[in-house]
C-alpha cells in the first residue's frame, strides 16, 4: 500500500503539531506505521491522500451514524452559510435542537449546549458537586469521561494505547477527588459507598464502555449504581457521549431501562461537527447559571452550524427507527463471528475485537487482550481497505451508510485473517 504523501504529510505536521496529530490514537503509535491522511469521506468509505480507499468503521469515532456527507446534514450546514456561522446570541434552533433531545431522552428535563464531551463532563461534575455539596466522585477503570483533570485517572483509551500511567499535569489534589473502580464490580461500588456515602457527589459511568473497547454492563451493575446513588443522595451521571442516539434512540439508558440524575451527550448530536450537551433532573440543572450559582458558558455553544447538523441527524433518526435493527444487524454480520482465542464484544452498533480468550468485562480482562496480534490484525484489514479504530482499546461503529456488500466483505477478509495466522 502506497502511503508516501501521508507519510510527506505526517512528517510536515510533527514540525508544528505535537506528534503530528490532534488527538493522539491518530499517530497510529498503538498499531505502528503510517497513518493515512484522509482527503474526503462518502457514505461508508474514506479516500486518503495517496488514493487509497477505506471502508470506515470509525466513523468520527461515533458521530456518523448515517455515513458520511448524508444528504440531509450537508443540506442543512449549506442553509446556515447564508445566515451566519456564530453570532454569540441564542437562536431558535438550539430550542429546537433541546427539545428534540429532551423527546428522545426523557430523562434530560433540562438541557444545556456544549462543543464538546470533555466539556460536557466537566460540566456536569461540577453540577453535581454544586448541588449536592459533596467533593467526591466514582468513576470506572478504562472508561473515559474526556480530558478532566479529575477524570484521567485509569481512564483506558488513548492513555492505554499510548502506555501512559495516568499523566502527568494533573496535581493530586485534583486527583484525590475521584475514586476509581473495577467496571462491572458490585462488591467494589458496594464498598466504596459503604466508606465513602456521605461525602460522594456523583457516580460517572459509561453504561456502556468504549474506551476500554466495547464493554457492555453486566445485568444488574447499571441498576445497582441507581439504586445506591438514590439511597444515599448521590448524583448518577451515565456519559452517553458514546452510546447516545447510537445503542438506540434514546441511548443506553433507553436499552437497560435506568434512569440518571444526569446525562451527558455528544458525536451522534452533531451530526459531525463539534456539539456535546448535559441535562438533567429539572431542579438539577436549574442551579446552572443564570437562573443558579454554578457557573458555565461557552462562546461557540449552540452556535447555528453544528445544531443544525445535530437537528437533521437526530430527526432523521427519529423518523426512521428502523435504522438502528439495520445496523445492528449489519455490525453482527461483520464482526460477531470469531475463533477460539478471540472475544467478540458488541451492543447495537458498537463493536471491538478482543485478542484475548474472554470474556471481557474490564479493564483487567480487556488489557490481557494481545496487542501485538491485535496490530497484525489491523494492518491485514487496512492493506485490504478496511479501516478499524487503530488501538486494541478502541470500539469499532457500523453506520447506516454500510452496505450488505460491505459487512461480508468485512467478514470474509476477518476469516482470512484468522485461517491463516
């Protein structure tokens, strides 16, 4: 495979970007090699610099659950080129866009824009350490609430592709605020609150994880943390920043039937351009400023491009349920079957292949996963135009833009792989 300008390209960057890239998986250091430098995308696939073309199973890493350049969101990002990018000033359509939202996921009474996951996050934790005046917070080994200070503590993802051990930056005042975790651990969470009860402000958890890759909730754990967080007047936040609008309509909370105190959502809202949102119980997200004490803004929030992007995608969705059994079936098609000695993890759309015998369900099992193995995978796939997220800890999106044609072609090249290594 011939990836000498991506290569041109790569070196270019290093002079003037920290490893040559903008988020860190993209340097391709858990994987090795050259990552393609990608010029355009089209319904499944993408087109690197070099003319090489992939069939995308990142898809923005979640956001494009209809393909890329879908009709609908091209069409509504054109309209608002005529009026304006940002004016700074509340529109009408980030009404609109909230009250989709808040249709979808009832759960959000009350629904504050963002730019980002990492915002949204951010955000929601200092809501919740506002309004119940309480300092401490749980999170879960291997997921990944964004870049808080206090959340990058065994956070998984690119900190686990990269071998980094926490990181540096962070002081331990800020990290002694958040207690970590086993995922999927009742006798963790029950201790924890049984030591911890009357000074945790908020459970954070992804309900279902995909920064460890894909870990699904074992029955019982997302209803165990509602039923403490309720007893004991803790905040329940489920980051559905991933799962929103992807593991159904109304998110992961929808599929297990659990209800948060708080949500924080992102990727899928967007419709591909930068757009997160938290919301919650109304007496919750009332303490938020203008109408509370707990201050947040944001000078890019709703602005006009990416609500409207957001709007078409999440009322396109609306309009058509019959998408997610689509992709659902078509994620199973791709990636469900899998030897002895590899694990299979997949909710809905949401997939990662594990080389590990299984199962896993946390980061213990999942880092027990061999990476190198893992690296032959993904490079076998990528020479025959197949793109999968480049780290072992990374989940894998089916879009609505794959085809029949896609998935067993996927498939066949994933057999291949498997019968002759």
């Amino acid at each position: 495979m011939n990836l000498s300008r991506s290569a041109a390209l790569l070196e270019r960057g290093q002079a003037v970007i920290p490893g040559g890239v903008n988020s860190p998986v993209r340097a391709f250091r858990g994987v090795g090699g050259t990552p393609p430098f990608i010029a355009r995308g089209e319904g499944s696939r993408i087109y690197d610099v070099d003319g090489n073309s992939y069939i995308d199973y990142v898809g923005s890493w979640g956001p494009l659950i209809l393909g890329h350049r879908f009709g609908a969101v091209i069409e509504a990002i054109h309209s608002v080129l005529d009026v304006g990018t940002s004016f700074g000033a509340p529109t009408e359509r980030e009404i609109e866009l909230a009250e989709e939202i808040r249709g979808a996921v009832p759960s959000m009474e009350l629904v504050r824009l963002v730019n980002s996951g990492t915002e949204a996050t951010m955000s929601a934790l200092r809501l919740a350490r506002g309004f119940t005046g309480r300092d401490l917070t749980i999170k879960f080994e291997g997921c990944y609430h964004g870049h808080v200070d206090s959340l990058l503590v065994k956070a998984g993802s690119g900190m686990a592709t990269l071998g980094i051990a926490d990181t540096a930056g962070v002081p331990e005042s800020f990290a002694s605020t958040t207690l970590a975790l086993p995922f999927n651990s009742f006798d963790a969470v029950e201790a924890a609150f049984g030591k911890h009860a009357s000074n945790l402000a908020a459970v954070i958890v992804e309900p279902v994880a995909g920064n460890m890759g894909c870990v699904p909730p074992r029955p019982g754990f997302l209803e165990l943390l509602r039923e403490l967080c309720t007893r004991h007047g803790t905040l329940l936040i489920l980051d559905e920043v991933m799962t929103g609008f992807r593991v159904a309509l109304g998110g992961a909370q929808e599929r297990f039937g659990v209800r948060p105190d708080i949500t924080t959502l992102g990727k899928v809202i967007g419709g591909g351009l930068p757009l997160a949102a938290y919301g919650g119980r109304r007496e919750i997200m009332r303490r938020i400023a203008p109408e509370g004490n707990i201050y947040q803004a944001g000078t890019l929030s709703g602005n006009p491009l990416a609500v409207s992007a957001g709007l078409a995608m999440v009322r396109h969705l609306k309009r058509h349920p019959e998408i997610y059994s689509q992709i659902e079936e078509r994620a199973s098609a791709a990636f469900d079957a899998a030897p002895p000695g590899v694990t299979v993890n997949r909710i809905g759309s949401m997939a990662t292949v594990f080389f590990t015998p299984g199962p896993v369900t946390d980061w213990e099992s999942a880092k027990r996963s061999d990476t190198n193995r893992f690296k032959q995978f993904f490079h076998f796939l990528l020479e025959r135009g197949i793109y999968l997220p480049p780290s072992q800890f990374e989940a894998a999106f089916v879009s609505a833009a794959h085809s029949p044609e896609d998935v067993s072609y996927t498939a066949r090249v994933m057999a291949e792989f498997f019968a002759t290594t």
